[in-house]
C-alpha cells in the first residue's frame, strides 16, 4: 500500500495513448467477465461468481433485531437517521447507493446500442460495462440477503428522475464524459469507505462481515477498472473538469442519502476521490483490475 506505483488518476493522456488503452481495455474485459449473457443482463463469470455466494450462504450469528426498520426506511427514510442503529443505517444506505446504480444503467441499457450494433470498441466496452454494473445491483441484492433481508425490491425514482436518466447517455461525449468518469470514481471511494465500515460495524459479525467483503471485492475489483476506463474517454482538458467536479458532485449526490452523513465522513471521501492514485488499493484487487497505462508510475 502506498508503494507510488501509480499516478493519480487525474494525469493527463495523449489522444494515441488513450486509443491503445481502449484496444487493451477490451482484451482486458472479456477474459475478466467471460461471455456476455445480453438478454439477461450477465456475464458468465460473474454469474458463476454469484452462485458460488449463494450456494454457500452465511448467517447472522443474532439476526436484525429490528428489520422492521429497514423495511421502513430503505427506499425513503421515514425514522429520525438518528434514532436508527448503525446496522439499518449501513443496510438502507447500501441499497439507496445501489438503487441509484440500478435506475442508471436501467435507462442506459435500453438507449446504448447492442452488441450487435456496436461496431466501435469504445461501444463494444460500454455495452459490457453496463451488463458488469447489473452484476453488482445482483451482487448488493446478495449483501442484504446474507443480512436477512430477503424481501427488498429494487424501486424506480419517479417517472421524472427516470427520464431524466434515460436521456443521460444520450448527451454528446463532452456533456456526458466527464460526469460518467467522476461517478465511477465516487463508487469506487464509496466502496473503500464501506469496506472499512464493515469492520465495525460487524465487529461481532466475523462470518457476515468477512462475506460482505467478498462481495463487495467484487464490485470495488470492476469499479476500479471503470475509473480507468471511463477516465480513458477525456483529454486534458476534460480532466480539469472533472476533478473540479468531485467536490460538488459527491457533496450533492451523498446529500441526497441521509445515511452517509451519519456514517461516513464525506469530507474525507472528497479529498479521496481528488487524490485518487490507485496506491492504497489492495494488491489483490490490483491483479484482477485494469488501470491505464498512463497511471502507472
Ligand atoms: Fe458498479
Ligand atoms: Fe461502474
């Protein structure tokens, strides 16, 4: 950890350089997710990844005391943040962070082109980066299932907010690139702040806490890789852009979940995610990655 091998993210990329990073990002993928399954949204290793969770479950040593609770405030909070225990608090933040996933590539999916029509790598790449991001709504979906929590359901936003995400990918490169790029990048952060959450919070919990890691391993191993792919899409310029984007970004977008105010110190996860260098991540998740050959020191 913080061996200097990589650069921050932030470093600049000639136009050449970017090319042959999108040409060994797409060899990268395709062993990393193996076939894509595009009418059902997968890929076949991250299914076969899944089934192995779910044909060795894990339990909770002394089940929620209340799931009531999470039942009551996962989709919108209606308790007091502050009168919840840390436990609801971590499982409904969870899902408002991955709901949030899920509406996005739901309105992605249907107005990027399909493989079949895909005849750039950059569209090739996007089409199974969407498919990858449904893996991890499924991979979540598993998290509050080995917390007991088999009865959530993944809500729409409203009609609006919907469309809203729909027209999203739609935008021209240069409108879209950059938001794309620094939202990657607060998934990622997000992640490592959960990471740690779970040892505390599932202090008593070694079984369910070290489960939840393996999941979450998973998601964090691709959202890596998507910072540094969709970092790929930026010149320069760009690049200023985004970075004086994650500030107000993840402000707005952490404001919206009242759970990450209670447990996550988002001053902390800003200044993160502007000196993101990929050097405190594991070497482990580093192995399965993919980082930009421009990133590396
Ligand atoms: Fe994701
Ligand atoms: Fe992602």
């Amino acid at each position: 950890m913080g061996t200097g091998k990589f650069l921050s993210v932030f470093t600049p990329a000639t136009a050449e350089q970017r090319k042959a990073n999108f040409e060994d990002y797409w060899i990268f993928t395709q062993q990393h997710g193996g076939e894509l399954f595009e009418d059902d949204k997968d890929l076949a290793k991250k299914r076969a990844r899944l089934k192995h969770f779910q044909d060795n479950p894990v339990t909770l040593r002394k089940p929620l005391a209340d799931p009531d609770a999470f039942y009551r405030n996962y989709v919108e909070m209606q308790d007091d943040p502050k009168s919840l225990d840390r436990m609801t608090l971590m499982l409904t933040g969870v899902y408002k962070f991955a709901r949030h996933e899920w509406v996005g590539i739901k309105g992605a999916w249907d107005s990027v082109p399909d493989m079949a029509n895909s005849h750039t790598v950059e569209d090739k790449i996007s089409r199974v980066h969407l498919a990858e991001e449904f893996c991890h709504v499924r991979l979540f979906d598993e998290m509050l299932r080995t917390c007991g929590l088999d009865k959530v359901e993944w809500v729409p936003l409203g009609p609006i907010k919907e469309k809203i995400y729909e027209q999203f990918p739609k935008f021209p490169g240069f409108l879209m690139d950059t938001p794309a790029f620094v939202t990657e990048l607060m998934g990622v952060t997000f992640y490592c702040h959960l990471h740690a959450l779970f040892d505390d919070v599932l202090a008593e919990e070694p079984e369910v806490r070290d489960r939840l890691k393996e999941l979450l391993d998973e998601i964090t191993i691709d959202e890596v890789a998507h910072v540094g792919q969709r970092r790929n899409f930026i010149g320069p310029i760009g690049m200023k852009i985004s970075k004086a984007l994650v500030s107000p970004f993840y402000t707005m977008f952490f404001n919206d979940i009242p759970e990450v105010g209670e447990l996550f110190d988002v001053k902390q996860m800003i200044s993160d995610g502007q000196l993101f260098d990929f050097n405190e991540l594991p070497e482990h998740m580093i192995e399965r990655s993919w980082i930009p050959s421009y990133c590396k020191a």
